[in-house]
C-alpha cells in the first residue's frame, strides 16, 4: 500500500496553512481595496478551453479521461478560465470588470522531469473590457502595492512588451524567427550569436534584441533607432507613456526594469508583459507574472469578438520563501484560548457546556475539550507543547478552576 503522496505532490502542515492564508488574505484585501471582487472558477476544465485557443501547450495541462463528450484537463493557469467565465456566464454585467481569485494550479512537468512540482497556488486579478495606458498602469500599480503591503524584503519589476518584441523579430525569415525568439526567452546568448543567419546584419539585429534591457530611457532610445512598423511605433508611444505615468504616480523611484526580449511561457500576450522577482540567499525567485491579452476572450465568444483585458498571478510559494528569513510571517498556528477537562466522567456534561459556553463568548475565543485517558502532569505537558494558553479543570462538584500555562 502507498502511503506517501505521489511524485510531485505535497502536504502542507499547519504553520505552513496558517503562514500561506495569511499571505493570501493579505492579497485579497489589497485586491478589494482596488476595487477587485473574488471568483472561484471550476477546476476542471474542457482541454479545449485550458489550451486558450492553442495559445497553452496540450503538454502543460494534466489531462484526465475522456468524458463521453470530449477531453478533460485540471487548468494550468486562471486566466483562460475566467477569460471564459465572463463571456459566457457575464455578458450581461456592466464593464470593466474587476476579478481576483485565490486557487490551486496544475501543470505537467516536461519529460524527464519526474518528481518535479506538480500543483502550485496563485493569487491574481483580471481587469477585462478596458484597454489602454491607464489600464496597464493599475495593473502594475496593483502589483506594487501588494509587494509593499506585504513587506516584501526585495522586489523588482521586469517589464516587456509582447507586441513590440513581435515587430522587432519580423525581419527575421521563417524558422530563424522561432529560434532567434528561443534564445530571447532562456537568456542563450551563445546560442544566439551563432544561429544560421542570411546576412550579417539580421545576426548584428538578433544581438542588439539580446541587449534591449535596463532603465527604459536606455532601451527606448536604443528602440527609436530601429526600424519599425506602424505597430511597433505605437507600442514604442505607450510604453514611453506608461514608463512616465508610473514614475510619476509612485511616491518613490519605481523599481523596474525594461526588458524587450522577456517572452512570457504563455502565448496569449498582446501588449506589455511582466514579472516580479524577489530573493532569498542570494536566488532569484518569480514573485509573480502577468500582461496584456487583447485577444484570448474573442476565444470564447460565440461570434469571436475580442476585448480587452489584463492580469497577473502571483506565485504564492516563491512569496512563502522570500518572507521566510523575516519575522513577517506568524510564528506559530492559532493558539487555543482554553482546554477544558472533566476530572471525572460525572463532571464531562458540565465540561462541554462549559467549553460551548466560552465559545459563544463575544471574545471568540478557541476551545479544545480534553476527551480523557491521560494524567494531570501528562495533560499540562501536552498544553505545553501546544501552546495552549489554559486549563479549564472541573470536577464533578460543578467546580472550575483555570491553570494559566502559556501568555
């Protein structure tokens, strides 16, 4: 019989629950402070709608089996899920729409990836049917402000712009594209120097991309000397003036940088994309992720009509470390207030009137009830150990008398 939880799942134990909820309740009141309301969407799904119109690799997503009506998959992200909900379950609400959420993820690890982590969890918002510059600047904002609400030790952004990074790479023909973008997303600048190029110029462009990274005044001014559709010079106009909104909205320097060449691991992204990063003993860790999807509710639409939207999740495990080495987090679970024991099997009655009656106490107070077997020194030395607060001791005479352990 197998009593450990398969390859790439794990448990979480109670400090663990207690340090994670606060993290995520944290979130969600910032979330509703911007004016952001909670959904809980299904975690199963059809394959067809995780794969968000072939935007999401098939391989990415734990399938399950077939139903008599087609393929099923655990998600692997929320955003389609909620890209879906709205078309079909919210047409009728006024926009934009404000969403968050707080929910447990699945992915399929590559192969020969056994044993790697199987479900994640993430906290993150949707803003749909509103597009522009203002938009974009909440979203970053929003991620800002939760960063410095929950005292994130370090923080970054690294901000990108999906379609800009697609005008610069038209120049590049066929597969030579795919391969040059490859390079871009995994930093593999050997690799990049020396693909197949047709000319030396297109290998002089395929490293300058490799470079549009720093302070956006530094990569814009590079950016302006490029040749650019009308596409990629619009792209290049929002992001000066989102760079400017943001700067100037924050009450102190904005810790960001521009980087031209991040390609998020989803393909939906049409407009800026984004990560947050963080560290722990000198690692870099994805606080969270997110970007502008123009284009993936025209999915789920009857008649394909696209909106806008924009989002992000945050990573709440890698957040779960960074806060780890501060005294941020709560040291230990709830403390239970009371133990309440029955001296004896007359006195166990009164007992559990006793403990209900101190849970319905305006204080709220949290009540354990002894339920018997073990000695007076054996009791007080389990009270110790769990950080209960007080012994509640009756006897069958109806007399109470509380021991105070624990402060």
């Amino acid at each position: 019989m197998i009593h450990q939880p398969p390859a790439g799942a794990r448990d979480l134990l109670p400090l663990e629950v207690v340090q994670k909820a606060w993290i995520n309740d944290h979130l969600q009141k910032v979330f509703g402070q911007w004016g952001y309301q909670r959904v809980v969407t299904s975690t199963i799904e059809w394959l067809e709608t995780l794969t968000a119109g072939g935007a999401i690799d098939p391989s990415t997503v734990i399938q399950l089996q077939d139903s008599s009506t087609g393929q099923l998959g655990l998600r692997p992200e929320l955003t389609a899920s909620i890209a879906r909900t709205v078309v079909t379950r919210m047409a009728d609400t006024a926009y934009p729409q404000r969403l968050c959420y707080r929910a447990n993820v699945f992915r399929d690890p590559p192969v020969g990836h056994h044993g790697r982590q199987l479900e994640f969890y993430q906290a993150g918002v949707e803003l749909l049917f509103s597009g522009g510059v203002l938009a974009d600047a909440e979203i970053l904002l929003l991620v800002a402000d939760c960063l410095e609400q929950l005292k994130i030790p370090y923080w970054h952004l690294i901000l990108g712009e999906a379609s800009l990074t697609r005008s610069l790479l038209k120049p590049f023909p066929g597969s030579l594209k795919n391969q040059v973008r490859q390079c871009l997303a995994q930093l593999d600048y050997v690799t990049l120097e020396n693909l197949d190029y047709p000319s030396i110029d297109l290998q002089e462009r395929g490293k300058l991309l490799f470079d549009l990274r720093g302070t956006p005044t530094q990569v814009l001014q590079k950016v302006v000397q490029l040749e650019l559709d009308k596409e990629g010079q619009k792209s290049v106009n929002n992001l000066k003036s989102l760079v400017e909104l943001i700067e100037t909205s924050w009450s102190k320097p904005f810790p960001f940088t521009l980087d031209l060449s991040l390609i998020q691991t989803f393909d939906y992204y049409t407009g800026i994309v984004f990560k947050a990063v963080g560290q722990n003993n000198s690692q870099l860790k994805i606080l969270g992720q997110g970007g502008r999807y123009d284009e993936l509710l025209g999915v789920y639409h009857p008649r394909r009509m696209s909106a806008p939207g924009i989002g992000f999740s945050f990573n709440l495990e890698d957040i779960y470390t960074c806060l780890l080495t501060t005294t941020i987090l709560p040291q230990t679970p709830p403390l239970i207030d009371y133990l309440v024991i029955a001296q004896t099997s007359q006195a166990q009655p009164m007992a559990l009137n006793y403990a209900q009656k101190l849970r319905q106490s305006s204080e709220k107070l949290r009540i354990a009830l002894e339920l018997g077997g073990r000695s007076p020194e054996e009791i007080r030395n389990y009270a110790l150990r769990s950080y209960i607060k007080s012994l509640v001791w009756i006897t069958d005479k109806e007399e109470v008398k509380i021991e105070v352990l624990n402060n």
